[in-house]
C-alpha cells in the first residue's frame, strides 16, 4: 500500500471538490482530488444549466472561469404558465438580480483546466473506498487506483465532495444512508435536441398533463424536461412522442424541434446528511445534500457549501483556528434548508401528483395565482431563484 501525505485530500472532481481545492490553491493550501471517473467523462456529464448570480460572482472574480462572462447566457427573469396564461417573474425589476445559462460540464471543463495549468494534484480513474480515523488528527482515504493497485492518502483534512452516493459519508454520519431524506412519486424526463431555443427565458409550466421545462443550452441547442414516471424507460418513447408531450404541455407555445440526441430520466429526491462534518471530515454538495431540480439549486448549493468551507479550512489551517470549522455545518445548514423548502415548494407548486384530486389541482392554481399576483409572491420567488447573496458567507 502506497501512502502519500498532503494537507487536504478531497473525494470527488464535481463542481464542489474543484472549486474547493482552486480557492485552497489561492490561499496557499495544497490539496489531492481524487474522481473515480476519467477527465473526459467528467467533462461530458450533462448535468446543472442554472448559475445563481453569486455562483457567477465566486467562478469570475477567483480566476475559475472567465467563459462564465463571455459564455454564459444572464437572464432576468422565467416565465410561470398555468390555466393557458404566461407570467413572468422579473429577477431585475424585483431583486435587481439575475442567473446566467452555463452549463455544469463547461463550468467543470474551466476548473479543470486553470486546475491544471496551476499544477494540481487532481487524480483520475481513482476510486475512493472509505474513510478510516475520521475522529483523529490525520484522517485517511482508502482508494484504489486505475490500474487496481491500493493506495492511501492521509491529510489534515478529508472533504467528502463525492457526490449523492458519497462513500465519505460514512464516515461523517456513520452510514450511508444517514440523513432526511423525501422521495416524490415523479421524475423529469430531459431531451437535449439540435434547434434553437423555443423562447427567450425559460418557461415553467404546470398543465393538466404535468410540468414541463422549456429551456435552452446555446443558440442552437435546447434542453427541455417533462413530468414523467419514475420507472420509465427513457428509450421507450418515439421522438415523435416526446415532441407531442413537451407540446401538449406548453400551449400557447409553439416549440422549435429538432433532432433529439441526448434523453435521460432524472429522479427527484431531497436529502440532508445527519451530520455534515465529523472529527477531520467535511462533507460538502450533493455528498451533504440534494434537491429536486425544480430549483435549479443543486451546483448553486454545492458552491456556497464551498464557500463557507474553504473560509474555515483558511481558518484552521493557516491561523490554527478552529472555531470556524466548528460552525460550518450551522452555517451551511440555514442556506441548504431554505434551498430545501424553495425546490420542495417550486416541485409541489408545478407538478401534477399521480394522486391529485380536483380539490389538489384547484388549490394549486390558487397558490400560484397567489404568487403571480402578488409582488410580495414574485419577489420571494425572484429572490430564492437568484440565490440569496454569499457575502455574509465569505
Ligand atoms: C439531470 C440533472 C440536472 C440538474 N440540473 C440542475 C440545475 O439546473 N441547477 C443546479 O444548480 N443543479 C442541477 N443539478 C444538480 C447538480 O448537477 C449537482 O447538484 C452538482 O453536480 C453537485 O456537485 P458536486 O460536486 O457536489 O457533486 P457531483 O457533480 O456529483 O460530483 C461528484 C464527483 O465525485 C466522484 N465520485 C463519486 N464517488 C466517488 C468515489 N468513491 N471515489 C472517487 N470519486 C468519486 C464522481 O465521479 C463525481 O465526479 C442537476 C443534476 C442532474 C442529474
């Protein structure tokens, strides 16, 4: 068994695990990541499309991505639709605020690249198998590299940004499994097909024959979701069937369509580790948390988790410091619960339940009408959506 050393060992090359071990880089701190997948499938995972505007803020103002600016898409505002009438939710007018379309695979092709060109220590093909001494001074990773051989990292610190069937887990909660956790009886169904955007800003939609998303990648490139059953089969509907229930969904809308070349079942689950730090060991994204897509809070999250982390880790690390380590999961926990309660809220608000009664489906055109018509409404809306600002976080 090999053993190397560095100060902090990090599971997971997501958006969390690179942008955590970029702004230890910045402030002087060396660290290990370690992904189980290789470079280029990280890149490819089509994933997150929404940045938060502090999200934006953290990537350009740290040197992590300038493409974000150059690239990316701000949007000020969605569209709500129900009972055949379109509403939009004006971020700017609102909150003064915005999000920008970028997706998740470009904002981790930037990290991993100003990674890299700063010489960081970022492993591919190499598995996590657990955490041992999670308690003690100098916790370690147990993994297995590409070629199968064991190795082992011990650090002053062990990040768990191993995503939402984290290994790291275990070590902080004592399972797996351990944490609250909601399961809904839905599923989105994403497309990417070749065709420009339908619309200008995204469309939320809630019909009688479930939610749909419209929303957009590029100028030439549409990725759009509908409410399905979570045991379907992504390759059992035609294209021809997917086009008829995207559109039936949107009326009033008549959508650009185009060749379908990517098409995935994405379940909808929310979940919060019992415990987000044990001893020496941090967990941070969807290893700690995760969320509905309805929100667009995933990636969002996982950043401010990020923020609030590295902030403690300086502390500890640099000054001897521990108090903020301390605080990190009180901290982090108000932002992760209220990003909770607005995913659950935008889910239940859109979504049709297989179970809905007509008294269920009335009462929700009521909770919308409520929000649309009331600026008090919108601006809750426009202010979750755009994300609550980091500052009192940095
Ligand atoms: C289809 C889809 C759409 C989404 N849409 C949005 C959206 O619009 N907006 C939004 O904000 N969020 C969205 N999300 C959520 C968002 O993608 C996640 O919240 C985000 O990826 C979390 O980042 P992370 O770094 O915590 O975890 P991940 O991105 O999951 O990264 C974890 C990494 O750890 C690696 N890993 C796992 N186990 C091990 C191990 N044992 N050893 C070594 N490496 C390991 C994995 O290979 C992975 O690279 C979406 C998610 C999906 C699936």
């Amino acid at each position: 068994m090999t053993t190397e050393r560095t100060r902090v060992a990090i599971v997971g090359a997501g958006p969390a695990g690179l942008l955590l071990s970029h702004l230890l880089a910045q402030a002087g701190i060396d660290s290990i990541v370690l992904d189980s997948r290789s470079r280029e499938e990280i890149e490819h995972t089509i994933r997150a499309g929404i940045l938060e505007q502090g999200t934006v803020e953290i990537l350009s103002s740290t040197g992590a991505s300038d493409r974000v600016l150059t690239e990316g898409n701000r949007h000020d505002g969605i569209e709500l639709r129900f009972a055949g009438a379109g509403h939009r939710i004006d971020f700017a007018e609102l909150v003064g605020r915005g999000v920008w379309l970028y997706p998740q695979h470009e904002v981790l092709r930037d990290l991993i690249a100003v990674r890299l060109a700063a010489g960081a220590d970022i492993r591919f093909g190499v598995t996590a198998d657990r955490v041992e001494d999670a308690a003690g001074d100098r916790p370690r990773v147990v993994a297995t590299d590409a070629a199968g051989e064991p190795l082992e990292i011990e650090a002053e610190i062990v990040v768990g940004a191993d995503g939402s069937r984290s290994v790291v887990r275990a070590a902080v909660t004592g399972s797996q499994t351990g944490g609250y956790f909601r399961e809904y009886p839905f599923a989105w169904f994403g497309i990417l097909c070749e065709a420009p955007p339908s619309a200008d800003e995204l469309i939320y939609s809630n019909s009688p024959d479930g939610f749909a998303l419209i929303s957009q990648r590029s100028a030439t490139v549409q990725r759009m979701y509908f409410q399905c059953d979570p045991e379907v089969d992504p390759e059992s509907y035609s294209e021809e069937q997917l086009w008829e229930e995207l559109q039936k969904r949107v009326p009033g809308t008549t959508l650009n369509e185009g060749p379908i070349f990517q098409r995935d079942v994405l379940r909808f689950r929310s979940f919060v580790a019992h415990e987000l730090r044990r001893g020496r060991v941090a967990l941070v994204g969807d290893a700690a948390h995760t969320v509905p897509p309805t929100g667009a809070k995933g990636m969002n999250l996982a950043v401010a988790d990020v923020v609030v982390l590295e902030r403690a880790l300086r502390a500890l690390l640099l000054e001897g410091d521990e108090r903020l380590l301390d605080d990190y999961a009180e901290t982090a926990l108000h932002r992760i619960w209220k990003a909770q309660h607005f995913s659950w809220w935008m889910t239940s608000m859109l979504h049709v339940a297989p179970d809905a009664s007509d008294f269920d489906r009335l009462r929700q055109l009521g909770e919308l009408r409520s929000v649309v018509e009331s600026e008090a409404g919108r601006r809750y809306l426009a202010e979750a959506y755009t994300g609550w600002p980091l500052e009192g976080l940095a």
